[in-house]
C-alpha cells in the first residue's frame, strides 16, 4: 500500500515545491505530469479528465475553483500512484486521500494549526479548498477521530472510531442530542454535511 504521506511530500519536493506551502492545482499538474493547459469542455460525463494524447485537463464547466484544484490532484494522483491492483471504487478513494495530501500537505497542516486552531473555515481558506477536506486531512494528519457525514457516504478517519458502522454515525449526525464526548460541527461551505468529532 502507499504512505500517503510520504509520498505527497515526496512528490512536492521532488518538483522543487515546499511541502509547507502547497503550489496551485494548475502549477502542479504542469509541472508533476506535464500537462500543456486545463480547459472546460461541455459534454464531460466526469467532473474531470487527463487527455493523455493532448496533454491536457479537461473539466467539466460550472465547478468551483477549489473543485477544479482538487480535481487537477485527483488526476495528477491517477498518473502518479497508478492503482492497479485495487478495485475501481478503491482506486478512486486512494487517489482522493492522495489529491488531499497534495492540497493539504501533513507539514504544512501542522504548522496552519499552531496559528489557526482546528476552526475548520479557517482552515480551508488558508488552504484554498473545501472545508470537507480539511476535516478529513485532520483526521488523517492528527489521528483525532473524525467523521464527515455526506448525502451518500460516511467518510471517517483518524486512529479509532469507536467500532460504529457507517449507519450508526450517520444516525447519530442526526440526533438532536449529541452523546457526550462527541461534537457536531455543521459545514458552513456545505451546509448539507456534518462532521462529527471526538471532544
């Protein structure tokens, strides 16, 4: 399996980029996998797309700026990481973890939280991405136990989470009460998704 960690922070320094200020999406791809430009094109069933044989990624129109950025290290994790031996679904979720640490590199992170706490607004303006992810990333960087409740999916992270199932967590995001030891953080960027965190 591959050290997430490691290996962004590797890749980073191996383009001449300081692990503790992450460089824009569209930098990194230019320079880690020599993609020419990013265009939008109408019609893309994907929000994202490597064109291998132009060099270039395509996105699909109408995202934000910080989908577009975590996009572009989606897809340079695709080309970097190259998980073959993992099912699709497991595959696009390792590249996910990946894209995340490239945005939000575990030093980088580390130093943001000296200054800006885990308030998780500030967090993701510093940055420049979606408060969703940097929840996950304290999760993943500090080990506190962390879930992010979504429409679809329960995403949890950090060393232990009480052994609950996904349903479990998921119908305590939704108690008008939560259990002690336990925090619900509502998404102010997202205002559909719930974190849920040990206190």
């Amino acid at each position: 399996m591959v050290d997430i960690e490691s290996e962004a922070v590797r890749l980073l320094e191996d383009n001449g980029f300081n692990p503790l200020e992450p460089p824009s999406g569209e930098y990194l791809a230019c320079c880690v996998v020599g993609a020419r430009k990013v265009r939008r094109v109408n019609g893309l069933r994907r929000r994202a797309l490597w064109s291998a044989e132009r060099d270039e990624i395509l996105f699909r129109p109408g995202l934000s700026q910080v989908m577009e950025d975590f996009f572009l290290r989606h897809e340079i994790s695709e080309r970097v990481i190259r998980p073959v031996d993992l099912s699709n679904e497991d595959a696009e979720a390792l590249c996910d973890r990946f894209a995340a640490a490239l945005t939000c590199p575990a030093p980088a992170l580390r130093r943001a939280l000296e200054t800006e706490g885990r308030h998780l607004a500030r967090l993701a303006k510093a940055f420049r991405t979606s408060q969703s992810i940097i929840a996950l990333r304290l999760g993943e960087v500090t080990g506190s136990p962390i879930a992010l409740v979504t429409n679809r999916h329960v995403h949890v992270r950090g060393d232990q989470w009480f052994q609950a199932t996904p349903e479990e967590i998921r119908r305590v995001s939704q108690l008008r009460r939560i259990p002690e030891g336990l925090q619900r953080l509502q998404l102010t960027d997202a205002p559909r998704r719930v974190v849920l965190k040990a206190v």
